[in-house]
C-alpha cells in the first residue's frame, strides 16, 4: 500500500502538512491532499451551487422572503470559509515560494496556524452539509489511499508516540505568541496534538 512521504513537509500539529513551495497541503485524519489550484476551482464551484441555491430559495419563498434556508446558510458560510483559507493559502504561496521552514519539518508560521483553522471550520460545515443532505454537493475532503478498503497508515495518519510528542514540544515553542496572543486559536488547533501527546 502506498504511504505519503512527508520529508517535503513542514508540520504544524496532527493534522495539517503543507509541502515546501506551498501548493499541497495534507489535512485531516485520515488525510485528505488538497491543491491549491484545485481549492481554487473547487472554490468558483461553489459560488455557482450559493448562486443556483439562492434562485432556488427565491423561486419557492419569492423576493421578500425574510429567512434563507439552511442549505443557503450553509452553502455560503463554506464559501466565507474556504474564501479564508485561500487567502491565507495564496499569501503564504508568495512568502514560502520554494523554501523550507527555518524550523527542520515544523512551521512556525502563524498563517499555518489560521489556515488549519479555518480548514476545520470548512470540515465541520462539511459534516453539516452531509447530515441535512444538499443535494449534488461536491466534497473537498476526499479521504486518500482507500480504495483498497484499508486504512492510510501515513505518518498524519498513524504517527508514532514519538512523533506526536516532538510535534506538541515544538508547538509550544514555535507557536507561544499564539498561545499567549489568541490563546482560543492555540486552544483550537493544538488542544488534540497535547491531548494526543499526553495520553499517547
Ligand atoms: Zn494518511
């Protein structure tokens, strides 16, 4: 079975890796690879689906409506999120264009921090989307190396307790302004490395 090689990585915490020129970015566990490129026509995408949604909302509640459907707020909430993470994504594209972190594997760029964010908030309303069932909606999170019906045992994945431990030592160090600044976005996104780290 194929694994992810993450030697061209630079970490943050479990479950973000964006690759050294910036283009790929491993998320989630099980992780999903998303291209910058293919976030950004997933992206227009979208716009389309919040367009044809609110026609559609229009045509059945009329102009005056006063409320939005569900599938509206959602649709267009994702939208906000992803629009986030790109922004983001591009503005660190033109900072890190082919370089390594000064740190060997770890990022200690605050922009990872936000975009990991801003990628769990999108995975969230993701799980939203499937509950109350928008139909035709496309996924961003596409689950890698499962065709097989096996699990990834990448390092995202299934990562040693030795890694995790390093992983929640280096967090704290790199990313103490974050902790100390906005300790809630320290909180969202390292809480699972330290809970990881101390019962692993
Ligand atoms: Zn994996």
């Amino acid at each position: 079975m194929p694994t992810r090689d993450f030697s061209e990585f630079d970490l943050i915490n479990e479950r973000y890796a964006r690759r050294w020129g910036s283009q790929i970015i491993i998320y989630g566990r099980p992780c999903s690879s998303l291209s910058y490129e293919a976030c950004k026509d997933y992206a227009t995408r979208l716009h389309r689906s919040v367009d044809q949604a609110r026609s559609r909302h229009i045509s059945i509640s009329g102009w005056k409506a006063r409320t939005e459907s569900k599938e509206l707020i959602t649709l267009k909430l994702i939208a906000a999120q992803l629009d986030e993470a790109l922004r983001l994504w591009k503005d660190i594209i033109i900072v890190k264009k082919n370089r390594a972190s000064c740190v060997p594997n770890y990022s200690p760029d605050i922009r990872d921090v936000q975009i990991c964010d801003a990628l769990d908030s999108l995975s969230m309303l993701e799980k939203t989307v499937e509950a109350i069932g928008i139909p035709h909606h496309e996924r961003l999170f596409i689950d890698q190396y499962r065709d097989d019906g096996t699990e990834c045992e990448c390092r995202q994945c299934a990562p040693s307790a030795d890694e995790i431990r390093q992983l929640w030592f280096t967090a704290q160090i790199a990313h103490a302004e974050v902790a100390q600044k906005t300790p809630a976005l320290f909180e969202r996104v390292f809480s699972e490395l330290r809970r990881l780290a101390t019962t692993l």
